[in-house]
C-alpha cells in the first residue's frame, strides 16, 4: 500500500459518524466546497523545502479536492537546500477558489517579495480562497502582497518584529497565529504546528489527532533552543549571522514597496 493511500486509510476512522454529545464544542468544518477540500501551495526558487513538505504531509489526507503545487512554470523547483520539489500546475494551470492557499518561506523571500507576477497570483487566489495560509517567511510574501494589512500574524522570528510591520501587520510572537481566516506559523518547523491545528479547523479535532498520531509528531528535541532567548546571546547571534542576508533582503523589500 501506498503511504499516501496508507495515511487516507488510517484517518477514515476519525470521521466515522460519532453520537451528538462527542461532537459537541467541536469546530465547524469550514471551507469546504461541492468537491471537497482543496489546497494550493506556492513553490519558488529559494524556498524551504520542510515549510512545505511538512504541511503537506499533514493536509494531503483531507484534500479530497486535489493538493495543488504551484509554481510560475511547472516542473521541478529548487529549494534553499538544494532539493527540488515538483510544481504539478503553473499559476495559469492552478485551479481558481481553492479552499486552503498556501505560502512557504525560505531565502528566496525578498526576490518573492518583489515579483509582480507571484503577488498578483496570490492576489487573485486569495481574493476566493477560504484560508490564506503561510509558514516563516511566507507570511512576509503574503504581507508584499498586501494580504496581512490590519491583522495579527508571525513569522520567523529573525523578522517578526522588524519586517511584519513594514507590511502592515501586527506581530504576534505565537507559534501559530489565527486571524480571521488568515493563519501564519512561526519559523520552519511550525509548519507541523500549523498543520494539524489548521486540519483541526477543516475537519474536526479528531480528525487532526489522528493526523499528527500517524505521524507520530510527539517532539522530544535534545536542546531547549528553538527560540532566541532559550539558546542564549551566543547561539543566537551565531544564528543571526547566518541569517543575516534574508533579514537585509526582507526588509530592503518591504521598505521599497
């Protein structure tokens, strides 16, 4: 079987018909067309590959209306990393009133932050979408789109406060940040983070247990360094340095806008 049909399967038992009183408090499912959930992710040059790879391996199993990577061309698209992922439509291609749209971060934000034609198809999309969605930096793609204007969002933390501004945006130092129907998730590893609790909306809390159960996300991580001020001045400025580039280039973006 495969893993893809595998996942599908062990989440059926999450949306069994249950008796009243064990839905009771649960959250509506929201968004859903005559076709079911679908989801449109953004691929560009530079982005990260585990800000979309991780969502998308929590949201395939409920995109009974297709899980779509999108890209200016179709074909294969290189992450900051080097890996490549497969954009399946090109931005004409991509399917119009998609439920969930979906912005990745990475070090190819600012030049993101700059094209017209990306914004102008984020524009497009999310003026039908039910959910505008980022990961990290992705929120700052959305903000150059002018998406983030008056509402509460994050993003990596090397930008949150210094950038999300720029655009408009209310910083909110959360891991995951829901504003109305925008949703954006903190740096990187958030996106498993955003994944369930977004899958949690779509589609019940049952539903995104079973989600993050078979793929048993239970983190243990061996060092209490995930944030700035858990590593410590000298980590932290290590990891500043590295990155420093996308800081300048985030927010020379937003500044020229």
């Amino acid at each position: 079987m495969k893993r893809r049909d595998f996942t599908k399967a062990a989440l059926v038992a999450a949306l069994l018909p249950r008796p009243a009183a064990a839905l009771a408090g649960s959250e509506p499912k929201a968004g859903a067309s005559a076709k079911g959930i679908s989801i449109a992710m953004l691929l560009y040059p530079g982005m990260t590959a585990l800000d979309v790879v991780g969502p998308q391996e929590l949201l395939s199993g409920l995109a009974e209306g297709g899980l779509h990577l999108v890209a200016k061309r179709a074909g294969p698209v290189e992450s900051d990393t080097g890996l490549s992922i497969l954009a399946t439509h090109d931005f004409e291609g991509c399917p119009r009133e998609v439920t969930v749209l979906f912005v990745p971060g990475g070090d190819g934000t600012p030049a993101q932050m700059r094209d017209a034609e990306t914004l102008a198809f984020l524009r497009a999309q999310a003026a039908v979408a039910s959910w505008i969605t980022s990961v990290c930096t992705g929120s700052l793609i959305l903000g150059a789109a002018g998406l983030l204007q008056g509402y509460r969002a994050t993003s990596h933390w090397c930008v949150r406060e210094s950038v999300l501004p720029l655009l408009g945006a209310t910083p909110v130092d959360e891991r995951v940040v829901f504003d109305r129907n925008r949703v954006t998730a903190a740096g990187i590893s958030a996106g498993l983070d955003f994944a369930i609790a977004l899958a949690a909306r779509l589609k019940g809390e049952a539903y995104a247990k079973t989600a993050q159960l078979v793929a048993e996300y239970a983190p243990q991580p061996p060092f209490q360094a995930g944030t700035p001020g858990a590593a410590g001045p000298d980590i932290a400025g290590s990891a500043r340095e590295i990155l420093r580039h996308l800081v300048d280039g985030s927010v020379k973006a937003a500044s020229d806008r």
